[in-house]
C-alpha cells in the first residue's frame, strides 16, 4: 500500500463519510418503512425531525464527494510518479484489477448521488414533502453502492506495487 498523504486523506474521509452514511442508513430505514405526512402521532414527528437531520448527513456527504473525486483522480495522478511504468493517472487505473471498475463505479454513483440531490431539492420545497420515502428508499439503494467504492478504494490503494 502507498501511504503518500492524498491516499491517507482519501481513506480517512472515506472512514468519516462511512460512520455518518451508517447513521443515515439506520434512520432512513425508519423512514422509509413508517414516513406517513397525514398522521399527527409522536412517532411521525419524530421521524419528521429525523428526516432533516438525515438529509443534510446524506446531502453534506454527497457534496463533498463530487470535489473528493477530483482528488481522487489528482492523487492517481501523483502516484504515478511513484509508480514504476505509470506515465499518468490511467497507468495507475490498469496497476490494479480494481482500477478501472472503481473509477466507472465512481462516475455512476455521482450521477446517482446527483439524482437524490435533486430529488431532495424538490421535496424539500414541496411543504407535503411528497418525495420522502422515495428519496430515502433511494438512498437505502445507494448506501450499498457507497460502501462498494469505499471498499473498493481500499483495495485498489492496496493493491498497487511501487515495486513492480
């Protein structure tokens, strides 16, 4: 494994946003099982308070991947510095079997994370909010596809060689 400091930055931030996507997993679970907008129970309150404290987790997180992954793509670019045989970021993709599968994972999932983020927006200006479960049956969906790219990070930051 490399531990240039851009890597180390990635997979801390990737350990943060891990932590913080979990809690938003559990309470969108919660919601998306028992969200009802006509009832005026304790329990529909709760989730209500719930759902905004989750949506702003998903959403800060969402953002902060779109700058992260040109990071991503300049840290690809410095290792190959490093890296026998890698005259660029795309030499880095082909060092490991995870490379190229993980920067085509990375384009879905921000065309995806775009999608909940603008799914959000219009439920968030809706005062019926009628997008509530929908956008956070989505993010149950998404929540998987996040952890394959964090996984996948770490492997492919494992699985490069300075040696070879």
């Amino acid at each position: 494994m490399i531990l240039m400091p851009e890597v180390l930055a990635i997979l801390i931030l990737n350990v943060i946003f891990t932590l913080f996507a979990i809690v938003a997993f559990v309470l969108s679970v919660r919601i998306f099982l028992y969200w009802d907008i006509n009832s005026t129970s304790q329990t529909q309150y709760s989730l209500e308070k719930q759902s905004f404290l989750s949506a702003t987790i998903i959403k800060y997180i969402f953002l902060v991947k779109i700058p992260l992954f040109l990071f991503f793509i300049f840290t690809l670019d410095k290792i190959s510095n490093v890296l026998t045989g890698a005259m660029c970021a795309a030499g880095v993709v082909d060092a490991t079997e995870f490379g190229s599968y993980l920067i085509v994972l990375k384009i879905i999932n921000l065309y995806l994370f775009a999608l909940w983020l603008k799914i959000n927006g219009e439920d968030m200006r809706d005062k019926k909010q009628p997008y509530t479960k929908l956008k956070f049956g989505i993010f149950i969906v998404l929540f998987f596809f996040f952890i394959v790219e964090v996984i996948s990070d770490g492997l492919m930051f494992n699985a490069i060689e300075i040696d070879k």
